[in-house]
C-alpha cells in the first residue's frame, strides 16, 4: 500500500507540473507544450483516478466506468 500511496503522490506532482506548464505554454503562445501539457494532464487523471480506486478512496467509481 506504500507504494500505491507514494506511486499516487508522484502521479498528483505530476500532474500539477502539467497544469502549470499548459498556463506556461497558453502565456507563450505555444501550441505544440499545451497540446503535450494537456495530453499528459489528461492521462494522468486516469492514473490518479485508479490508485484512488485501488487504495478505496471513497466515492471513486471504478476506473472504466
């Protein structure tokens, strides 16, 4: 479970460097970074949102729902 919950940490830091280099890449007028930025912002929400199920956070519904 410490590894799921550390696997979790990273995946949520992650994404947070994501969001901030999308607003980085929006301020610069680079499409290419927001596009990347947006792509890997969205597919860590998968990544998160299965640990959380994993680890039974409440009122996750299951990851392919």
């Amino acid at each position: 479970w410490a590894d799921i919950q550390e696997m979790l940490y990273e995946a949520e830091q992650r994404q947070k460097q994501w969001i901030k280099a999308f607003y980085y890449a929006q301020s610069d007028g680079d499409k290419d970074l927001m596009k990347d930025a947006a792509r890997n912002k969205k597919a860590l929400d998968g990544v998160i949102k299965t640990l959380q199920w994993t680890l039974g956070y409440p009122g996750v519904v299951h990851p392919l729902d």
